[in-house]
C-alpha cells in the first residue's frame, strides 16, 4: 500500500494529539504512526514533528519524525518513512527541513512501511530489508504455517505452555524484567549494537506509553520466551523477541506468536508484521517464512548532511566506538 496522492504539499509542524490522531487513521495498520508511539519518543527525550503531505491545510498523508542531539549534531529519524515515488514533494521536502534545522544525519527507515528512498548524495548506508506480515483474518491460520512449524507449535503445546499478555502498569516491571533477563542471554545477537540498557529503556517507554504489549509464554512461572509487540487501532509489530534455551528446544517461539496472533486477532488486529530482516539474515528469514506470511520489500538510508568536519568527527567516533567494541571493553 502507498501513501501517494496527486498534487501534494510537503509540511512539517508540531505533533499534536489532534495532528497525530488524524496520522494514525490515515494508517490504521500502522503502529509506527500513532499518538503512543509518538508519547513514549517524547518520554526519551526526543523532539517529535509530524511531517505530513497534504493540500492546503488537509492532511491526505503523514508520519512521525524524531529529532535527537547526537554526538556532533542532531539526527533526524523517520522510523516509518512514506511509501511514495521519487518525484513526490516528500523527499525533497525532507531534504530541505534536515538543511533548515541543521541536521547532521537523516534516518530514513521503513518500519511498517514499504519505503524506497530514492539515491541521494552523501549516503553512509542503505540497507534492503523485507518484512513479513501474517493476514489475521484466516480462519485456521495453524494450517496455513509450514509442516515444520505446525510440528513445533504442537511440540511446544504438549510442553504445557500458557500465554500471559502484560499492558502497562503494576505488573509491567516483572514482565520487562524477565525479557531482559532473556536479553542478556543473547547479548551477542541483540539490537542496538549490543547496548541492552539503551534498548531496555527503549522497550519500557514504548510500554509504559501504552504503544507496546509484552506477550510471555510460562512453562509453570518460568518464562521461556517473550516478545514485545508495538500496536495500532488494526495492525501490530514485533518489536524483539527472546527465548530460553529450554524453549528453543521444543519451539516456545513458534507457539507464542502463533497464539499471540490469534489473541490480536480476537482484539479486532488485522495485520501482525513479525518484523523486518535483512536479506543477509537467513535464519531469520527462514523462521518467518515457516508462518508463510505475506513478504514485503523496502530499504532504510542513512544519510550526512552536516558539514564536512562534522562527518569527521562523526566516523571518528565511529571507529573509537568499533575498536573498543572489538576489544570487548
């Protein structure tokens, strides 16, 4: 699906409820793009913008933008980026906003969106990346999934799982804390690089905001995998997910997004995005393949905008950050 319409009118303005709650109707699958998703960016500290297409003062498209102060700059993110064609007044009017504000580096992501940046100058990186999205509305979708999965879920049921949804509130910290605890297991495949504080603190604001859920799956109280999934009025997206290395041995995984989508299911969700991958990351991929989901492609650009002494300083950094990565310090 894209968000083009004829004769458009690139603005960015302040992120309001109203302005985003119109955002989020406009992309009601779209859990990137909604007045919570924004909320817990602010909670972090962020700036956040609302950077729409539109004529006049209607709004016939739009999304959120996060501004940070980085190292040597500001960095502009936009984590769900418009799906619209290269001559589209969007791409341009980004560009001319990151100049406007100073921007040092420009994130074009395409979270929930099947985004594709065109070429611009001064690219540092652009990464292709497929999602893939599992239609809820099937009647049996156990028997739409791969033998193999069907045989793990199985497995994995037999095993005596049950599913425990936590929201936010009193029992989020023990929900939080018990992904972590997963997270730290796997500290050497986990986001951010490797900075699990950042990333937990990330996860808790995105649930404490009301965006995110955590779904766990308990073998008596033990949680032997949990995922954290991002929410919108019908769509939902798998943020990360952890499993122990007892769940990993009878598909704790496999059963706990299964019976999370058919709990979305029965909260009127219509689309659940198990997420993005790289084209490089074949495990990954076969695992979501197994669900026979619905592939979309799309590409995410990362992109200097400062002056030329502020790119050195930023790949200075970069390769401090790298040797130090490298001698585990």
């Amino acid at each position: 699906m894209t968000d083009v319409l004829p004769m458009q009118q690139f603005r960015v303005v302040d992120a309001n409820e109203g302005v985003l709650q119109r955002i989020a109707a406009l992309a009601p699958a779209n859990p990137f793009r909604t007045p919570a998703f924004a909320e817990a960016h602010r909670q972090l500290g962020l700036e956040v913008r609302a950077v729409l297409l539109g004529e006049n003062e209607s709004i016939q498209s739009g999304t959120i933008a996060l501004v940070r102060e980085g190292r040597v700059g500001r960095i502009l993110t936009i984590p769900s980026a418009l799906a619209v064609p290269p001559e589209s007044p969007f791409w341009a009017g980004v560009d001319h906003y990151a100049t406007r504000e100073a921007v040092t580096e420009l994130q074009l992501q395409s979270f929930g969106s099947p985004a594709m940046p065109p070429l611009r100058r001064n690219e540092r990186a652009r990464i292709a990346r497929e999602e893939y999205v599992l239609d809820l509305g099937a009647q049996d979708l156990l028997s739409t999934f791969t033998a193999g999965h069907r045989r793990w879920i199985r497995d994995a049921a037999r095993a005596g799982l049950i599913l425990r949804r936590t929201t936010r509130g009193a029992a989020i910290d023990g929900a939080l804390a018990a992904h972590a605890a997963l997270a730290d297991r796997a500290s050497a495949h986990a986001d951010y690089d490797g900075e699990l504080d950042r990333a937990a603190m990330h996860r808790a604001a995105l649930v404490a905001a009301g965006a995110a859920d955590v779904y766990q799956a308990l073998q008596h109280t033990t949680t032997v995998a949990s995922i954290i999934v991002l929410r919108s009025a019908a769509g939902a997206y798998l943020m990360t997910s952890e499993v122990s290395d007892a769940g990993q041995s009878y598909g704790a995984l496999h059963w706990l997004i299964y019976e999370t989508a058919y709990a979305l299911a029965e909260q009127g969700v219509d689309a659940f995005n198990l997420g993005g991958v790289r084209q490089s990351q074949h495990e990954e991929r076969a695992f979501r393949e197994g669900f026979q989901p619905t592939v979309s492609t799309a590409q995410s650009v990362t992109v200097r905008c400062g002056r030329r002494w502020q790119w050195a300083a930023l790949n200075t950094a970069d390769r401090v950050r790298r040797y130090f990565r490298a001698r585990g310090d």
